[in-house]
C-alpha cells in the first residue's frame, strides 16, 4: 500500500490469552473474610485467572501476541512496531516489557516500548498506533494489553483480591483505505490519581529505604468514590467518540466496556440507554485484568458470534490516573 495515501487503519486480528490457574471465590473464601455470594452480587465476578509463580506479563503478552500473529497470517518479523500496555511491567524499570516481548516473540524488525495508562491502557495504545500508521508509515502494528495484577495485589484486603486478575490481550493493526479505527476520543484528570494508585519506591523516598530494592506496594482503591467518576466518564466519552467518528448509536453491533465490575457496566448500558444484549461481559470469568479486558473481551465475542466482520463496536474504559477513553472500530 502507498504510505502516502493511508486514510485508516483497522485491526487485522485479535487474540488473548489467560494462564491456566483458575481462582475460584471458593478459594478466597478461604483467603479472606468473604463469601461466593457476597462476591457476585458487588462484582459479578465468579472466578479469576492468576498466574503461576515465574509467569510474567511478558509471557502472557507473548502467548496472545502469537495467535493474533497466527489468526493475521504474519510473521514476528514482519511486525514493525510493537506497543504494549501495562502497569505491571516485568522490569521496576527496564528493559521495558514490549522489549522482552520483542525479544521473545523473534520480532527482530520491530521497534517496542511501554504505555502506561492503567485500565484505559489498550485503548491509548490503539491511539498512539493508529497515529503511527497514518501519519509515520508504519504498516504492522503490534498492541498489546498485558497484566499479572496478582503481583500487585494485597490477598488479604478483601475489598480489593476478589476483582483483580491476569491475562493479555494482542491486536494486529494495519494501513486502509476503509475506516476502520473511526474515532479515538483519550482523556486524563491528574487530581484524582489517589482514588485508584499502587505507591512505590519514588524519588522523594529516603535511600535507605530506596536501597531496599524499589519495592512494590499493592492496589489501593476508593471504590465508592470511583464509581460515580467511572460511570460518568466511560458514558460521556463514549458519547464523544461516537461524535467524532459520525456512527449514530443504533448502529453499534456491541459495546465492550471495561470490565472493572459488573454494577459499572451496568451503570454505563443503563446511562446511555443500552440493552445488555448489546454488551460484552466476560468479568464474571475473567475478572479485572485492567488494560487486557478490552482485547480479551473483543476477542471472545468474535469467537462467540456475537461479532462479525463489517461490524461497529464501541469501546470504553476507565482507570487509574485517572484516565479514560473510547474508541469505534469498524473490523
């Protein structure tokens, strides 16, 4: 194709995957101070996947980056960019997690770095390469929604263990001449940034505490807090993307939220007057795995049938930073 004359991009192929482990809310009956009731009715989460000891993000990105690979007839070297999301590298600083994933996959032509905007993370990297592809020339993009939660969550705080999983999430982007990505509407709001954070080592920190390692602190959440911001925002980004992009809302086959919870999800269908047919849930199985829900969720409603080539979809998502944005594809 004539980098010159490259109007859109679109998603050639998506693919995810989960590690084996599988956390029941049994097993965390047995954890914590819960139950398997308790924890429907506040999340709607059944069961969550975690991953092994020595599992990375890395390992997870890598295993969804192949079949995505795999589902688009590629080859690691025929990628040229790879972009992925996180917020629990493998490395506290590097190499970044996209070089170890470059490194392992065998993409030996692709450039690689790191993104970091929470649960909101795959839709910022669609953006960033969706612009890249458009604007730089760049013809096969690799991006990546990847985490292991599990590494940075507290199992003895029960208001946080029962949502937070593992799993990726890998789309193959590529130059169009039809629309594909339509629209990507990104927004951020700094001052919220203690509703949701993971403290860490940090440069204000004494180095004798420093020295120690750079040690990680676990998720902290104001829930409550987070809800009315979340149901808000995800609703009226939503709104604006479908704006920009000219698609009017009847024309959305499914919208896929992040899956932070089930009563946010529901809150957002019920605030722009969606029907739940036409939302993808997957957090009953899956859990939250923040910047993969999107790409795991995408992907299984195209191995269910619930999506189809030509259609529209929606995307919305909300995390820590605060950040939020939406995304209409046409695959």
């Amino acid at each position: 194709m004539d980098r010159c004359k490259v109007l859109y991009s679109k998603v050639a192929s998506i693919a995810y995957h989960v590690p084996s482990r599988v956390l029941s809310n049994q097993d965390l009956e047995a954890m914590v101070d819960t139950n398997d009731e308790w924890i429907r009715t506040r999340t709607g989460i059944h069961q969550r996947h975690v991953a092994e000891p020595g599992e990375k993000t890395s390992d997870l990105a890598c295993e969804a980056a192949r079949k995505a690979l795999n589902n688009a007839g590629l080859r690691p070297e025929d990628i040229d960019l790879i972009i992925l999301a996180t917020i629990t590298p493998d490395h506290f600083c590097m190499p970044s997690t996209a070089c170890e994933v470059q490194r392992k996959l065998g993409a030996t032509r692709a450039a690689a770095f790191d993104l970091q905007a929470a649960c909101t993370g795959f839709i910022y990297a669609m953006k960033v390469a969706d612009s890249m592809i458009r604007a730089a020339g760049y013809q096969r993009v690799l991006v990546i929604g990847a985490e292991t939660l599990s590494s940075i969550t507290d199992w003895t705080d029960r208001g946080t263990c029962i949502l937070f999983s593992d799993g990726a999430g890998a789309a193959v982007l590529v130059p169009s001449q039809e629309p594909g990505v339509q629209s990507c509407i990104l927004h951020s709001d700094g001052n919220y940034g203690d509703m949701l954070m993971t403290p860490r080592v940090n440069s204000d920190t004494p180095f004798a505490e420093r020295s120690r390692g750079g040690d990680v602190g676990f998720i902290q959440m104001r829930g409550n807090e987070l809800f009315k911001v979340a149901v808000k925002n995800m609703s009226d980004v939503l709104q604006e993307a479908l704006e920009a992009s000219g698609v009017n809302e009847k024309d959305i086959s499914l919208v896929i939220p992040h899956q932070a919870n089930i009563r946010i999800i529901e809150a957002v269908a019920k605030r722009f007057g969606l029907s739940m047919d036409r939302v993808m849930v997957t957090v009953d199985r899956y859990g939250n795995n923040s910047a993969a829900t999107i790409p795991i969720a995408w992907a299984e409603a195209l191995e269910q049938g619930k999506i189809q080539t030509g259609d529209t979809i929606a995307l919305t998502a909300f995390g820590g930073g605060l950040t939020w944005g939406s995304a209409i594809v046409t695959i």
